[in-house]
C-alpha cells in the first residue's frame, strides 16, 4: 500500500538471538517514507556487530543498557561504533536499491512483456517494488548525509 509511512529494512539475520528480538528484529526495524531510519536498525545491527569475540563483554553492556532502559549508554555505544555501524546499514541499503532497479518495471517488460492473463499479479508486485525502492532511495540519501 503506497500510502504507508513505512516498510520494513528487510535486513536478514541468520539465526537470531531472543536478544535480537528483545531489541526488535525484525518486526520494528522500519525504514519511514521521509528517509527515516527506527532505532530499532540502529539496535539491531550495532548488536550484531559487537558479537565478535573481542567486543562480547560491550555487547552484553550494551543489550543490559537497552533491557533498563539506559539511554545514555546505549548512545554512549551507538557513537563509539557510528561509522562501522553506517557502513554496514549503507552497505544493504545499497545493495538492495540495486537488487530493485534490477526488478524494476524495464526488467520485467524485457523479459515477460507484461503479459497480464500469464502473470496477474505482476502489476501489483511492480508498484510494490517501486514503493519499496522510493523509501530506499531516500533512507540512501539519508544515509549519505550522515557519511559526510
């Protein structure tokens, strides 16, 4: 529906922890359609990144900052780590803008000619991508803002 404010970030993680699902992957992780980004991304990926061996005991500090409701450690770990976290948000948000364009309207003319009566539901999954891709588009120029 075109006129929702958001869509998911569709970020897939493997085998999530229940941590991850107290921080809320994957059903709070929302990209808003003014380029908007939930907190929840933020959360969900700075955790991921901190799960190597070195960063464990930042990891568990900052999940227990998150369960009490510590704001200020949780932004104190969400500045430490911005640029490796941004780099991997900008990452998938590049990746799948790409994986759009190439499921675009163009791509699909080319290789079914719209033929409704073989692929009905095409003209719906065609709009859906487009929304999809528009709010991509504008979380990447968010992200891009951040990055200079």
């Amino acid at each position: 529906d075109e006129s929702s404010e958001a869509t998911f970030c569709k970020y897939v993680i493997e085998n999530p922890t229940f941590e991850m699902f107290n921080l809320g992957y994957p059903n709070s992780m929302y990209f808003y359609n003014d380029g908007g980004i939930s907190n929840e991304v933020w959360d969900v990926l700075l955790y991921e990144l901190l799960k190597g061996t070195s960063l464990e005991e930042q990891q568990q500090a900052f999940y227990q900052a998150h369960m009490s409701g510590d704001e200020a450690t949780k932004q104190y770990y969400h500045e430490q780590y911005f640029p490796q976290t941004l780099a991997v948000l900008q990452t998938h948000v590049d990746y799948l803008v790409n994986e759009l364009d190439d499921l675009s309207e163009s791509s699909w003319r080319k290789t079914f000619r719209k033929d409704q009566h073989r692929h009905p539901r095409l003209p719906l999954i065609l709009r859906h991508n487009n929304f999809v891709r528009e709010i991509f588009e504008l979380v990447q120029q968010n992200l891009d803002g951040m990055a200079s």
